[in-house]
C-alpha cells in the first residue's frame, strides 16, 4: 500500500510538472489541420507557435506532400523570426531529403536571402553602413547559394532577382577588398594594401573599385621604395583613367568628422 502511495504520488508530481506541449495540443488532429492551423500561425507572424506545429506535423506524418511543404514553410518561418542558422539547417535538410522536389530551388533562393539579409542589425540602420562594410563571410555565403540556384535552375523564376543580387554581391565584395586596403594604407601596412588592391583589380574589376585600387598601389609602391613598380601602376592608371584626380593628387586617405558618423 505504502509503495503504491509513493507510485501515485510522484505520478501526480510529474504530472503537476509537465507544460501542454504541442504534441497534445494537436492530439487527435488530422495532417490537413496541423497544416492549416501552422500555416495560419505563420500568416499572423505567430511563428514560435507556427513552427512548433511543422515539428509536430513532420514527427506524426513523416510522408508524404504535407510533412515536405511543413519542413519548406519552417525553413521560411525561421528567416521571418529572425533565425538564420536555424533556416539554413532546414533548407538544407530539405535539399537533402527531396533533392527532385519540384519547388527545391526556393530553398536555394532562400539560403541566400538568409545570407544577404544577415548581419541587418539595429546599428547597421543607424549608421548607414553599406554592404561592402559587413562581414563578408555572410556575403559570400549568399553569393554561393544565389550561384548555385541559378546554375542547377536556368529555368527557376528566382533566376532574376538571384542575377540582380549577385552583382550586388560582387560589388560588395570589392567594396570590401577596398576599405580592408585603405584600412592598411592609414596603418601604413604597404605591402597589404597593395595585396588588397590587386585583387580589386584582377577578381572585381567590373565593381567600379579600379580607379582606387591603382592609385593605392601608385603611393604603396611609392611607399616602400619600388619606383618601378609605381610608375607602371601610373601608367595603368593614365591608360584606364585618363580623367583621374589621382594623377593630379595622389591618393590620401580621408579623415571622416566623428559627427559625419551619425549624420
């Protein structure tokens, strides 16, 4: 009697400790329902919720068009709530379990909105920092994904926007090379500077950047005592740019007002 006692009474103390999860919330449910009920969730931006019901959907119906359109839709439900690692892992899950899937190419799509979207946080707004300025593993991440879709999808009706967004990727990228450049050039690191600056004008010479590039490597090389090496980075420079303030005054770099920051 007395072992039943304690049996009953830490069944009442599980149980007193257990939350409703939704897995008995959707106890009873049919597949159309979980869906209709997570989709609705995802619709009103309830997306903790949404998501929760795609789990519980995938765990009970595993096959089948419902379970492959829940793991599309929680992929997206984790972009929108602001959960990029989370999205990529089920876009790529996705990838891995319905690679013929007729809609397969929006996951690709979507693993590089993910990318080109990251890092638009609350102090990037602010200060109005570009692209360019970012971090730009996330950048080239996007790009790789965007690349990937349009090359196993010519026919995928993301195809255009993915082109757009690709150019602005590989702007961004050299606009990259060229702040970590001058970056080196205000620190007086020459030799890095003119490594930064080759490659602007030898992997991103169609970014607008080549002007600049050159002429840093007119001073750096200028710098560090290669007269040679400068003078035919002049000659480049008057051949492409024959317009070029650089070849009147000779690249410096600007000092920007700290209330410009905020302006």
């Amino acid at each position: 009697m007395k072992k039943r006692f304690v049996t009953l009474l830490v069944a009442a103390l599980l149980a007193g400790c257990a939350t409703p999860d939704t897995q008995d919330e959707t106890r009873g449910w049919g597949v159309e329902r979980i869906y209709s009920e997570a989709h609705d969730e995802l619709n009103s931006g309830n997306y903790t919720h949404a998501v929760k019901l795609y789990e519980a959907l995938q765990s009970r119906f595993p096959y089948g068009k419902y379970a492959q359109q829940a793991l599309m839709e929680q992929a997206y439900t984790h972009y929108k709530d602001n959960e990029p690692e989370l999205a990529v892992a089920a876009a790529n899950r996705f990838i891995r379990l319905y690679p013929t899937h007729p809609n397969v190419d929006y996951m690709y799509y979507l693993k590089g909105l993910v990318y080109y979207n990251d890092d638009d946080s609350f102090v990037s707004r602010l200060t109005g920092q570009d692209m360019s300025e970012r971090d730009p593993k996330a950048v080239r991440d996007s790009y790789a994904a965007f690349r990937e879709l349009v090359t196993r999808f010519p026919q995928s009706k993301y195809l255009d926007d993915a082109n757009q967004k690709m150019e602005r990727l590989v702007s961004a990228l050299g606009g990259n090379e060229m702040h970590v450049a001058r970056y080196y050039m205000k620190r007086g690191a020459w030799m890095a500077a003119i490594t930064r600056a080759q490659t602007v004008v030898k992997d991103y010479s169609n970014t607008g950047y080549n002007e600049e590039a050159l002429a840093i490597m007119v001073v750096a090389y200028d710098k560090l005592g290669m007269k040679d090496l400068s003078q035919d980075s002049t000659r480049v420079l008057q051949t492409n740019f024959p317009q070029s303030r650089y070849l009147q005054n000779p690249w410096r770099p600007k000092e920007m007002p700290w209330w410009k920051f905020w302006g």
